[in-house]
C-alpha cells in the first residue's frame, strides 16, 4: 500500500508540474504575440481565399475573350460577287504593257 501511495504521489508531483509550466507558458509575453502572429495570419489567409475565389471568374472571362479574339483572326469568306470581281480584274489586261520609250 505503501507503493500505491508513492505512485499516487509522483503522478500528483508530475501533473502539478505539468500544469505550472503549462500556466507559465500561457502566460509568457512570447506566447501572446504568438498567437497575436497566429490572429494576424488567419486574416491573411482569409483575404487570400477571397482573392483565389475570384480567379474563377476571371479564368471564365479571358476564354471567352480568348475567343472572341481567335473568331475575329479567322479570314471571312470572301463572297461570290467580290470573289468574281477580282478575278475579271486580273484577268483583264491580255496584252503586256508598252515600255515607255525614251527619246
């Protein structure tokens, strides 16, 4: 019974010791600007997952810009009327043109 009550007393003798440092450390003045740090990060944080949350959004856009872009870079087709009108003037001159001659 003896040893019983000498184990009681080293466990006692541990968790006192425990919680003194514990109070020790929370009390601290480098624990409180720990946590000020920790305080300070968590709202960084959130603004950063704001700002991640509209790149969505912003992705979506630029395709759709990206697009409209490529659709304007496409050469149209030329209609049957235009494509009709150049190829008559081109084809009109069937004689070579005169040199100039120099008197």
């Amino acid at each position: 019974m003896a040893e019983s009550n000498q184990k009681k007393d080293i466990l006692t003798r541990l968790s006192d010791a425990g919680e003194e440092a514990i109070s020790r450390v929370a009390g601290s003045q480098t624990t409180s600007r720990l946590m000020e740090s920790v305080g300070g990060l968590r709202e960084r944080l959130d603004d950063v997952q704001k700002k991640l949350r509209g790149l969505d959004e912003l992705e979506q856009r630029v395709a759709k810009l990206e697009k409209k872009v490529s659709d304007l870079a496409k050469p149209k087709r030329a209609s049957s009327t235009s494509s009709r009108s150049r190829a008559s003037s081109t084809t009109r001159r069937s004689t070579p043109r005169k040199k100039p001659s120099s008197s």
